[in-house]
C-alpha cells in the first residue's frame, strides 16, 4: 500500500488537474504530497465541444498559463437562435468564445502540472473509495493506497459518487455530439450557433455547431444537449431534430459517427463531499443550462484548494464547510443562478415564449447573461 501521499486526486480532467495547481500554489510544500491517478494515458480521447468561455480563460491566466498555446479556433460571434433567428453576441477586442480539442488541452494542462512538481500516474483504474476516521484507502487495479484525503474528479459516472453517495438522487442530461468537415457554402467559418428550435417538442436544450480543428484541418462540431428537464413529456429520438439541422446546412447525420455521453448538473440539494472526501468538476455537477464543464471544472479546483488548504492546516477532514464556501463563491452563485434559469427557460416550453425570448428580449437576456452567467471568476477568491 502506497502511503506517502497526503492527497489523492482521482481523475486527470480540468478538475482535478486545477485543484492540484491551485492546492500547489497556496502551499507549496504539498506539492510532493498530492498524487493524481488517471484511468486512461494522455492524450485520451473525450466527447466535449471544447469552448472556452471568459471564465476558463482568466483562471488559467491566475496560474499563468496560456490557452493560446493549445490548438484551437477562436469564435467572432455567438448565436443564440430560435429557428434561425435571434441574437448575436459579439464581445468587444476580443473572441466570444476560444474552442480546443479535449485530448490537446487536457494533455497540455497535465504537462504544466507535471511541471508544477505535481506527480501523475496513468492507466490505473479506480475500483473503490474507503474512508474511515483516519484516512481514505483507494482501491486500483494496481494495487492499493492511502491518503489523508481524496478528491473525486472522475467526470459523471465515476467511480467517487458512486462509492461514497451511492444513493444520492442525481440530474442527467443527454448529449450527442458528431464531427463533420468544414462547409465554406454554408457557414461563416468563426461563428458559433446555438439553436433552440428543439425546446416545444420537449427536448429541454439546444443545438450546437461549433468550429474545430483536428490536427490543423478545420472542422465542425456538431451536437444536441437535452437537460432532460421535460423527460416526462412524449420526446422525439435525441437524433432527429440534430440531422434535421445538418440537412439544412447540407450534412447528412447517417453519415457520420455518432457519440453520446451523459452530464451530471448542479443542482443546490447536491452533496458534494464526505468526510475525507470532496467532489469537484462534473463529479459534483456541470451547468444545468448548457452542459458547459470546462470553465466551472477549472473553477472547482479553486475552491477546493482553499477548502483542502484550510482542513490541511486544522488537520480536520469533515469538509462540513465545502458546500458553504461553494454556494458563497462566484461559481457557487452561477451554478445556483443557471439551475434557476433553466427551470425557466425550458419548462416555458410554447414556441411564442421561445421566440420571445430568443428574439425579443436580447437586452434582458444579454443583461442576465452578464450578471449571472458570465464574470463569476471575478469573484472566486
């Protein structure tokens, strides 16, 4: 049993790799202290659509590292539309949103926290989470270890909720998500589309259509993100409003692969820790309004380093206090107003509303937008 590690940190995502970086940096000497154990080897492979908002951008910049050193396309304007019309969000001096490719940035992020001093070990998979009242014992398919502590970063359907909340009641949305070549015939090759058209025929999100690139080539990403808010209602397969919205724009949905995931959201009642054990990224939830991960996994790390910084220094483990420092940090205010925007936005499901709201009302959403869903890691110290 390995025992020389004060912190083990499950999963090599955003999440875990910003808890390690910002844990490093408010007590450098824990730095040979905290282990990151990562199932897969960098750079593996994860469905994500890869945007960037402002958010992710400046936190990284507080560790100071530069995004711009991973592959990515930068988008001139968002879309948020309703059956091809709506709003267009165009930010000032600079993109609205920057979009990579999970397996470049996570890779990248892992070299700079290697670089950091933080060690990481790859291909060992999780099979149990122990705490007791001195400590969490790890079971691995390499054999076992032990902590002071553990931090569950392993994405929706790890292993740490499971072992330590095996019945705490979840959300779960559906995603799909396609990569197709780039169309110069159909769209304005930096701009981003989100389009709602779904929503009255009770699929609660939207549709996506991002620029990407894949090796330099540049490509589309594709997707539909359903908060399964209206499950209980009759739903049309996931599928067929997406290849509809390709078809408009000249794709043809059979002809490419199709992948699905499910996302995990904040919800306020969510449990986000145990003694000896706290939850962070998608383990902890996502935001419910549009499955947006990377910027609020980025912004988990940092409270959870405060958090694991504090209960390091009282030698205390209950981590009574997370949940609070949560839901009175930034991230915790926009993951609190997101849940409630989303019980909104897509329950008033009437096309009218919809249309309203999409084409209307862009000074009141772009007010809102501002205010409580953007800007949040402003206030996360």
């Amino acid at each position: 049993m390995d025992t020389k590690y004060d912190i083990l940190i499950l999963g090599g995502g955003p999440s875990g790799l910003s808890t390690a970086l910002h844990l490093a940096r408010l007590n450098t000497h824990l730095t040979s202290r905290i282990l990151i154990l990562e199932k897969e080897h960098y750079p593996r492979f994860k469905l994500c659509a890869g945007g960037l908002v402002i958010d992710a951008e400046r936190i990284l910049e507080g560790l100071g590292l530069d995004v711009s050193e991973v592959p990515h396309v930068d988008v001139d304007n968002a879309h948020f539309d309703f059956a091809g019309k709506g709003i267009k969000v165009r930010v000032p001096q600079r993109h609205a949103i920057r979009v990579i490719r999970r397996d470049e940035f996570d890779a990248w992020l892992a070299q700079k926290t290697r670089a950091a001093g933080i060690e990481i070990r790859e291909g060992i998979t999780v099979k149990n989470i122990l705490p007791d009242a001195n400590g969490v014992t790890v079971e691995t398919d390499q054999g076992n270890f032990r902590a002071q502590c553990v931090v569950g970063a392993d994405g929706s359907n790890g292993i740490t909720r499971r072992s330590i909340l095996p019945n705490a009641p979840i959300q779960t949305a559906r995603v799909l998500e396609i990569i197709t070549p780039e169309n110069n015939n159909s769209h304005i090759k930096h701009d981003a589309y989100f389009e709602f058209h779904p929503v009255p025929d009770n699929i609660a999100g939207y549709i996506w259509d991002f620029p990407t690139q894949i090796h330099g080539e540049p490509m589309r990403c594709w997707g539909i993100y359903d908060t399964n808010v209206l499950a209980e209602s009759k739903r049309p397969a996931l599928k067929d409003p997406l290849a509809k919205e390709m078809s408009r724009h000249g794709f043809d949905l059979n002809d490419y692969e199709i992948k699905g995931h499910p996302i995990r959201w904040y919800a306020p009642r969510n449990q986000v820790s145990v003694p000896r054990v706290l939850l962070v990224g998608d383990a902890a939830g996502a935001d419910p309004i549009f499955g947006e991960g990377i910027s609020i996994a980025l912004g988990y790390g940092v409270i959870a380093a405060q958090e694991l910084s504090e209960s390091i220094r009282r030698n205390e483990f209950s981590f009574n206090g997370y949940k609070r420092r949560l839901v009175r940090s930034g991230l915790g205010q926009t993951l609190y107003a997101r849940w409630v925007i989303t019980h909104i936005i897509y329950p008033l499901k009437w096309r009218w509303f919809q249309i309203l709201l999409w084409r209307i009302a862009k000074p009141i959403v772009l007010l809102v937008a501002w205010t409580f869903v953007l800007n949040w890691s402003k206030r996360l110290k």
